[in-house]
C-alpha cells in the first residue's frame, strides 16, 4: 500500500468517528441546548476529514 491510501484510509476512519461521536442522538438530548455553548468546529473537522480522505483515496486509485 502506498502512503497516500494509508493516510486517506486513516482520514476515512478518524472523519467517521467525529461525526459518530458528536452528533449521537442520546448525547445530543442530554445535552443542555443554548446557542452560546454549541461548538460546530468537531462536526465540520470531522466532515472534511472525510471528504479528504475519499478524495485522497480516489486520487490514488486513478494512478494505478
């Protein structure tokens, strides 16, 4: 396996475990819901972690 694919697989995993973690429903109704404290930085983080590591892995597909 070439570095590029390990990195984007690596990106795959680590973008779909934000996404699972902050945005689980049970945490999410728990939770105290004022505008000031609600953080959407980990969810967009964890969004283009994803998006990179699929572009990332596509990429390398295409070359060999």
């Amino acid at each position: 396996m070439r570095v590029a694919s390990i990195v984007g697989i690596i990106l795959v995993v680590v973008g779909i475990a934000l996404l699972a973690y902050y945005t689980d429903p049970i945490r999410l109704m728990l939770r105290d819901f004022e505008p000031h404290k609600t953080n959407p930085a980990p969810r967009v983080l964890g969004g283009l972690a994803l998006v990179g590591g699929i572009a990332l892995l596509y990429v390398t597909r295409q070359r060999d």
